[in-house]
C-alpha cells in the first residue's frame, strides 16, 4: 500500500500535538522524534512546505516502516493506511483544505 500524501505539510505543523498524544507504539516512537518542534508545534526540517530531511526521516514520518516493524499496529495494512487516511483528512478539515485534495483510496507502496 502507499500513502498518497498530497503534500500539505498538515501533520508536520501538527508535530508538537503528535509527539504530545500518542501513546501504545507510536509513543514509543514518537519518544524517539530526534528534534524538537518550533514554539508553534511544527517540525523544524519544514522548509518550503517540504521536509527538508525526507530520504532520511525519522520513523515516526514513515507509514510504511512503521507498518513493516511492527506489523501488530493494525490487523491488516490496509487498517493502517485507512487509520491513517482518515487522521489525514481530519488535518486537513481543520486547517479547511478544499475537499479535492483529500485521501480517498489506498494503492501500492512506493
């Protein structure tokens, strides 16, 4: 499966909340972040709506990997990305991104 990011950088401006409420295996992971989000809980490799680390990001923004280590996350892969695409979208809601840029469907991992 791959997560069609659409590229909005929602999640990353959310790091602060992220790393702040998670907790099972994504706090375990979310306890290893190796920065520090910025006063207004965004992730400081944001540059230019980019993550400015992404061929060496840390796990917690990897779907994939985190699925592929620990496979007991959700039942299926498909529950992951679903779980996944609807956090997502609920980013997106909040900061009223229009509707055609949501995720709908899952396909093949890149």
């Amino acid at each position: 499966m791959r997560f069609n990011c659409t590229g909005c950088g929602e999640c990353c401006r959310r790091l602060g909340g992220i790393l702040g409420n998670s907790d099972g295996i994504i706090g375990a992971i979310a306890s290893e972040f190796p920065y520090k989000p910025e006063k207004d809980g965004s992730c400081p490799m944001l540059k230019d709506n980019r993550c400015s680390v992404y061929k060496n990001r840390p796990l917690l923004c990897d779907f994939k990997k985190i699925f592929e280590q620990h496979p007991r996350i959700a039942r299926t892969e498909l529950l992951w990305y679903m779980r996944n695409m609807l956090i997502c979208n609920h980013f997106m809601d909040q900061a009223n991104i229009p509707q055609e840029f949501r995720l709908k469907e899952p396909c093949a991992w890149d």
